[in-house]
C-alpha cells in the first residue's frame, strides 16, 4: 500500500533534520515507485542509498531517470532537472505523482 505524503512537510522536515528526513524521503520514494510499477521495478530504497553512496551520486542520475519512467512514463524529465542542478526538485515532483497514484489505488 502506498502512502499519501505532505510534500510540504516532507520538504520542512527535511530541512529541520538537516537533510536525514530527505534520505528516508529517498527511501520511500524508490519504495513506492516499485509498488505503482512492478515491471519496471530496480533496486530497493536501501540499496538505492548503497549505490549512490559507491558510486558517489553518480547512481542518482539513473535513479532519476527511472523513477520517472515509473511513475510518469517518462523520466526524462527528472534526469535533466539532475543534470542541471535542480535534483531537488524531482522529490516533490515525484512524491506528487506517487500521492495521485495512491489517490486512485484508495477508491
């Protein structure tokens, strides 16, 4: 079951705790991701941690490409906003996506 999630909130306790709510956010993120689309499924949320951490963030990129292929079909978008900078901004996308899935999977 995927969770509907205050973006807002997740931003503001992210912020708070220095960053350690973002990487529970990672987490369940990728998470819910592999729950909306099972064929398109890659690694866990905590491994996901693991390989941007050996790869030192290189992994974020793919990362982003695929959730985005998974929630939206496309992940074009999420790789770019990572290329440019704005990696930051693809987990409020993300998770707005996620919570219209979770909105449809609840009626």
């Amino acid at each position: 079951m995927i969770k509907k999630r205050n973006i807002a909130l997740a931003i503001l306790f992210t912020i708070i705790t220095f960053g350690i709510y973002g990487i529970y956010w990672f987490v369940c993120l990728t998470n819910d991701s592999n729950t909306i689309n099972p064929e398109e499924k890659t690694a866990g949320g905590g491994m996901a941690i693991l390989f941007s951490i050996i790869t030192a963030g290189i992994y974020l990129y793919y990362w982003a490409y695929k959730l985005g292929k998974k929630i939206k079909e496309s992940g074009v978008l999420y790789l770019i906003l990572y290329l440019f900078g704005f990696g930051w901004l693809v987990f409020p996308l993300a998770q707005s996506e996620i919570n219209r899935h979770a909105h449809t999977d609840t009626e």
